[in-house]
C-alpha cells in the first residue's frame, strides 16, 4: 500500500482489503462498545489481527490525514455524542491469543483481564487476583496501569510489545520502561501501541487464589453499583484523599444531569442511570469538580479518558 493516493472516501475498500469485510464496520455507535453505553458513531470501527495489519491501518490513517483512535474494552473512556471523526482500531474481537508458559503468561492486546486472570487460575498462578473483576482488556489495563486491591499491572508485567507509531518499529519495552506509575504509563504520552504483554507470576494454591478473587469480587458488588452503566471510577484518587469519600462528603450522592448521576452507593462513580448522553456525563463531572474545589480545596481529575469527536 506504499505510496498510493487514497480518498477518505475510497477508505472502506482498503479496509475490507485488508481485513475482510467482517472486521469493517462504519458508523458504528460508539454506545455499543463503551461500559457508559455513549457515544455516537465512528466512521469506521476496525478488528484488526495483529500489528502488521494495524501498521497499515495507521499508514492509511496517516496518508490520508484521518486520525485514528485504539480501544480495548472501552471501560474507561467516554466518546462525544456526536461520535468519532476517524477511525476506531479494536483489539478485543482478534488480538486475543492467550499463551500459558509455566509461570509466564503471554497475551494478546485484547485479551480480557478476567481471562487473564482465569488462566491464572487455572495455571495456579498467584499475582493477578486483582485484575479478575476489572472489566477491561491488556492493552487498556497496560495503558493506565490498572490495579485494584493492592495489586497493579507493573507488578505483573515483564515486557509489552508496542508498535512505535513514530519509528514504524515494534518494540519490546521492559517493566521499568513502561514507567507505570498510579493510572500512567509511557504509553500515554508516546506513539506506541500495545500488541502484546508478558506477565510473571508465582505458583500459588488454586483455592488460596480461587478464594482471594472471589473475595475481592464481592466486596466489588457490595460496594460498587454494578447494575448501572459505567467506567468504574470516574476520577483519580487524588494524593492524601479518596474521591468518592469527598464527593460524599460535598452531598452529592444523587446528583444528577438527566439520566447520569453520582452514584448513590458510591460516589466515586458516576453512573448512567439509563439513557445518559455523554453530554450528561460531562456535566456531572464538571459540577463534581467545581463542588468538591470550592467545598475542599481539592483538584478532582478524571481517571476516564474523554474522546473528542
Ligand atoms: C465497573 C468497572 C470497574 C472498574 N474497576 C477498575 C479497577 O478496579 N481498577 C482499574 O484500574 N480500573 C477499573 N476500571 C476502569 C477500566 O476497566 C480500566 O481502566 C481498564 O484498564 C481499561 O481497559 P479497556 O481495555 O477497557 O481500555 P479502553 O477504555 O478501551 O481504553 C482506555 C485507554 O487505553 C487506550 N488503549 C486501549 N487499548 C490500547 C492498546 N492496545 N494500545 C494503546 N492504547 C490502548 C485507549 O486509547 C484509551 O486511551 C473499571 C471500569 C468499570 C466499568
């Protein structure tokens, strides 16, 4: 595809060219591929296999001037409500091999954390109990070092192959440069693109782990309100603070825009009650922020990722 002229419109050839039909679909509502269930449709909405076909997608993107956007499970980012100018690169429907090694687990950017963490299980392999209730996929829980209970991806993870964007090369990056840090990652702020990651683990008791993560499961569904739309925390916990607790504190269980609301059995999460927008959501997170500054004198940041149209 080196060199060629091609028109934004002349796009969905190429795609289908190069991925098969049934891995293209344009106009896709971004609602049916977020835990919020927002967002309008995205031009195209892409399955690739592997990073030689998302290389290609990015050069067409590229070439073309389109931008393009990467997803895992889309629990933790909110699309506008006129949806995604560009080009959604999906990797929970095809990048999902999943390879047990002795005490190494080598997965696919699209495999979820709960089946990673089955296959843990499975393979009576501790370390990734934390992740068995996080709804998300490897790449996503790479990007943002996604942890709960005391455990995190960096304490796990060995290497992540990424596609570097910029040098159109496939890197190996190792924990330390991953730089993970609470919710952070190189990834966000370079061109890279998880393809892969290694985990290590400990060989561990079946029951201990079976239990630990039943455990932490309900004390998810105790607390958390599961039964509503969401991406789980809404805000990062700031420094010395936890955010629902000073949401709670400023009263504002319960607020609500239309259909999205400050949960009321959890106020760090903002739910959508049913027919939210994201709009709705936005405007619940703006008045949490003002409220909770003027009331605290606390800086609240969202941990959800907003996307532009
Ligand atoms: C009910 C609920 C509970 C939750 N509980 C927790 C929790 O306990 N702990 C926690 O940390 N999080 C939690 N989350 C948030 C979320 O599940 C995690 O942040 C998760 O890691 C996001 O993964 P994802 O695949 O859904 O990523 P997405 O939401 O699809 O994407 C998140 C970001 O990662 C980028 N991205 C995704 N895949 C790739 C890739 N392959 N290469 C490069 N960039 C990529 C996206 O562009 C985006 O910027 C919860 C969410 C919900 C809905």
């Amino acid at each position: 595809m080196d060199n060629i002229k091609v028109e934004i419109k002349e796009l969905k050839k190429y795609f289908e060219d190069l991925l098969g039909p049934e891995n293209v679909k344009t106009n896709e509502p971004m609602s049916k591929h977020t835990t919020f269930k927002t967002g309008g449709p995205a031009w195209y909405y892409l399955t690739p296999e592997n990073g030689e076909q998302i290389a290609k997608i990015i050069d067409l993107c590229n070439k073309t001037g389109v931008k393009y956007h990467m997803h895992g499970n889309g629990s933790n980012v909110l699309f506008d409500d006129e949806g995604y100018d560009g080009v959604i690169i999906a990797t929970c429907d095809n990048m999902t091999e999943l390879i047990r090694d002795n005490n190494v687990l080598v997965a696919g950017a699209g495999v979820t954390l709960a089946r990673l963490a089955k296959e843990a299980l499975d393979g009576e392999l501790t370390g990734l109990e934390f992740a068995s209730g996080i709804p998300g996929t490897v790449g996503g829980a790479v990007v943002m070092n996604a942890g709960a209970y005391g455990g995190e991806i960096r304490h796990v993870i060995v290497t992540a192959t990424v596609y570097d964007c910029e040098s159109k090369e496939v890197k190996i990056l190792g924990n330390k440069e991953l730089c993970l840090e609470y919710r952070k990652s190189i990834i966000m702020e370079k061109p890279y693109i998880v393809l892969e990651a290694c985990f290590e683990l400990c060989h561990g008791d079946k029951e201990d782990i079976k239990e630990t993560m039943n455990d932490y499961n309900s004390r998810r569904r105790e607390k958390q309100p599961l039964n509503y739309a969401s991406a789980g925390s809404t805000f990062k916990r700031p420094e010395g603070y936890f955010a629902g607790a000073l949401i709670e504190e400023c009263g504002l269980k319960g607020y609500r825009v239309n259909d999205a609301m400050v949960s009321e059995k959890h106020a760090g999460f903002v739910v959508n009650t049913g027919n939210a927008t994201t709009k709705d959501i936005l405007e619940v997170i703006k008045h949490v922020q003002e409220m909770v500054y003027e009331i605290k004198k606390v800086k609240l940041e969202p941990e959800v990722r907003i996307i532009k149209k």
